[in-house]
C-alpha cells in the first residue's frame, strides 16, 4: 500500500471524499495516490491539513512538494503567510541547495567549503557558507522572517448576528484598513497533544475568511474622517460553529501561534509590468535575495545569512534579533573551526552587517512625504538608508557604494524626512551586539505594512546579485585604520 492512501485509510476518508475536500476531480486525486507524490506546495499544505499529518512527516515518508529553489519570488511570497511558513521555504531552499541542518546542542563537524544552517522556534534562522578560508571574516546579511498582520487570540469565537468572528489583535504597524474586503487565510503554528508529547505543525487554512467593511450609507463620513477599532471593526467572519482550532487539525491543540494574513495573490502591474504587488514584501523581498545569494556564493570567508523573528514587535525574543542567537553561532563556528578568541575578534573587526529593509519610495500622491532633497525611487536600484534609527554611517555607507559600482548596480541614498518619524531595523541591534560595521539598505517600496504593497519588479534581482557580490567579497583594516576591500 501506497503511503498517501495509508494515511487517507486510516482517517477513514475515500477519495471522492478528499477530493471534494482538495476542490479538485476524484481522478485527480488517484493520480496523485498512485504516484505517491504531490507535486504542488498549496496542495501539500492541504493534503497534509485535511489527512492531519505534519509536512515534515510526508516529507520524510517521500511524499515531497517541498519548495525549490527554480521557484520564483511570486511563489515565494504567496506562500509565506507567516514567519513560520517563510522559515520553512527559506529552510527548503537551503536544503536544495546542499545546506546540511546543525543542532545547538550538538557538537558540530565543520568544514571548509562546508554550508550549514541552523533552526530557532521554526521561525528564525542562520545560515552559513563557508569558503576556502583565505580571508577569515564574516560576511553577514540580515532581515527578518515576520510581517504586520492581525494575531489570533486563542480559540474562542466571538458571537455576531452573521455567524462566529474570530478575536484578534494587532501584530507589528498594520495598515488596518488594508485588511477589508480583500481574502484572508488563516496561518501559523499549533502545538497538539498526544500520549503525552507535544508536536509543532505549520498550518493554513484551506478556506477564506474576510472582514466587510461599513458601507457608505451606514457610514457617510468615511471618505472625509475614517478610522477603525481593531476590537469592534477588525475581527474576520469565520461564520463556524466548529472551533477555530478543530478546522485546522483533528488532534488536539494545546494552543497555537495564528495569524490572520492576506491571501491576495501577486500580481504585475502598469502597461509594462515592471511593478510587483504583493502581501509581505517587506520584509520577504530581502529574505529572498539573501537566501538567494548564499546558495550560489562562493565566499573567501564565512557567508551568514541572518533570518530573526519579530522585528515587527520590536525584536526582543528568543528568536528576534536581540536575543544572543546570532551571537551564539558565530562564536560556536569559529571554535569549531579551531580559531581562537583572536581570530574570532579579528574576523569581527574584518567583517560586515548588511541589515536588509526596505524603504520608502516617493508616494504617486504625496511627494511631500519624502525628503525634500533626497528621494528614491521604484525601479532606481538598491536603497542605501540614512538615519540615526539605521546603523549606515559615512565609512559603512562606503562600502556598499564600493561594491555596488564593482559591479554596476545603481543605488540611492536614503534619508528621511525630517519632520516624520523614522522607522528601525535589526541594524543598529546587530552592530551593537557585534561591535561590527553595518549598514541598512534595501529596496524601494510603496505601502508598506499594508496587507498589499508594492516595488519595482527589476530591483528584485539586482538586490540579489549585490547580496551575493557582498558575499564573495573580502575587507581588510590596515595599520593606518584603511579598509581594502576585494
């Protein structure tokens, strides 16, 4: 017997029965059983919801529709709904590409050449590649997995006279209004319970959910003085007598990190399709390049990629770029190397931080907005951002322009306007935890925090080739305090 039949058997399920469920034909579903593979990421995340058996167990029986790395951004971000789903499409990606998984509390077997990475609360993680080692630095780009979205607070539904709505709260700087009448999908992690042991699953829901907005005759304020309570105008329709948690497994939740995230798909737009419109672009447009360009480096050094969580809440989690994560790997890779407490301090000093972040654009509509002298632009080239919220300064700002001309990417310098707030990013945490030079760069990016955002289509690969132009570089401080980069 086939595994995915094993498993639709034992739910007791028949396969016109899952194949209504998958909204695809009977015959299509026994082609899928008499292949025993499933060849679609969205129908794996079904598959594996409805027959309420974890992707990783599917993955480790064969049944495997991982994400690859010949996948596009498009794929990749709609896919991500969480920082849980876009660990896990990092983690594929890594794996495809010769990444071998490490363990904290195991002792680790590094070699030269050698690529790693290493798992945090299946919503963070490093990765690294390391070189021939004919430069001892670390080359580090960060950014971070999470986005601003509305978190479910537990299992109780909330009566309405339209049927159950689910309780949520605000998670990160959202742009409420963004999340009405637009698909939502329900998304993230629950612990269930069985024989005493505690198991983690990455679960989305296989249904819509929306919020209605107030319509103007009830409302007929809204286009001159609009503003929305998260607790009365922003909890989604779930329209269920079942409970939240027994829609998404069949074993019993203990409790669960869910998110209500929209599900609006990627698109192109203007007459030459050169702007990309998506969920979650900030902040998975830099996830992307990074693990894009350390699965095709080729460093002289160690290449990091850095992927925290909760830099939308302020970082300050196990997992968020103030914990000690980062600082922890670093210090086990270089005794694991054999290097001392003096190379380790040396590669420190030789080294270098990108924190990837996008920034703002000049706004169609609001141009006052922007600075009044330095503006960037969709489609203009990678983002240099200046601010005393990033960790950019005139020495780190040089080095991204030094490699930035190396290899013909055009790039902006950023600056915000004076007279509004600025916004963070793990930057400045990371230089300072590291004592490192850092900058902050990224892409340009309108809407940002609204459940759609958008960029330029073609700065997408140019943010990749200078990521993976970084890597491959090597920077040295002379005597005279010089850097020499290479």
């Amino acid at each position: 017997m086939n595994k995915l039949k094993y498993y639709r058997q034992k739910k007791n399920l028949t396969q016109k029965t899952i194949a209504s469920m998958l909204n695809i034909s009977q015959q299509a579903y026994a082609q899928l059983e008499s292949k025993d593979k499933i060849t679609s990421d969205e129908l794996l995340e079904k598959i594996s919801s409805i027959l309420d058996v974890s992707i990783n167990e599917l993955k480790t029986n064969g049944i495997i529709a991982e994400y690859n790395a010949s996948k596009s951004i498009e794929e990749f971000l709609e896919t991500s709904y969480t920082q849980y789903h876009s660990t896990r499409n990092i983690e594929s990606i890594l794996k495809e590409n010769g990444f071998v998984r490490l363990f904290d509390f195991d002792s680790w077997d590094l070699k030269k050449n050698g690529k790693y990475y290493i798992l945090k609360n299946q919503s963070a993680l490093i990765a690294f590649s390391i070189g021939d080692l004919s430069s001892y630095t670390f080359n580090i780009a960060g950014c971070h997995t999470d986005s601003p979205s509305l978190k479910v607070k537990g299992n109780t539904l909330i009566d309405s006279k339209e049927g159950k709505k689910i309780n949520v709260e605000i998670y990160g700087g959202l742009i409420l209004y963004s999340m009405l009448d637009i698909p939502l999908k329900i998304a993230g992690r629950i612990i269930t319970k069985e024989n005493n042991i505690l198991s983690s699953s990455i679960v989305s829901s296989d249904f819509n959910v929306n919020i209605p907005s107030l319509c103007i005759h009830h409302n007929g304020s809204v286009n001159d003085n609009f503003s929305l309570n998260p607790q009365i105008d922003m909890l989604p329709l779930l329209r269920s007598d079942k409970d939240l948690y027994s829609l998404l497994s069949d074993k019993e939740v203990v409790d669960a990190d869910l998110y209500v995230v929209s599900d609006v798909k990627p698109f192109y737009s203007g007459v030459n399709k050169d702007l990309l419109v998506s969920p979650r672009l900030d902040n998975l447009t830099s996830a992307y390049a990074i693990v894009k360009a350390i699965t095709s480096s080729s460093p002289k050094g160690i290449a990091i990629g850095y992927f925290s969580d909760n830099e939308e809440i302020g970082s300050s989690t196990k997992q968020g770029a103030r914990s000690s994560f980062l600082v922890d790997v670093l210090d086990k890779i270089n005794r694991k190397l054999g290097y001392t407490k003096d190379d380790y301090n040396k590669a420190i000093a030789d080294g270098f931080v990108l924190s990837i972040d996008n920034g703002h654009a000049v706004h169609q509509a609001h141009p006052e907005k922007s600075d009044i002298s330095a503006q960037v632009y969709l489609n203009k080239g990678i983002v240099i951002k200046h601010h005393t919220n990033y960790a950019t300064d005139a020495l780190s700002s040089s080095y991204v322009k030094l490699i930035a001309d190396k290899m013909n990417i055009p790039y902006q310098d950023y600056y915000n306007r004076s007279d509004l707030r600025c916004g963070g990013t793990i930057g400045l945490i990371t230089s300072a935890q590291l004592e490192m030079n850092a900058a902050d760069i990224g892409l340009a990016q309108l809407a940002m925090h609204s459940a759609v955002e958008t960029i330029g289509a073609n700065d997408i690969k140019l943010m990749e080739e200078f990521v993976k132009g970084y890597f491959n570089s090597s920077f040295k401080t002379n005597e005279n305090d010089e850097v020499i980069i290479e």
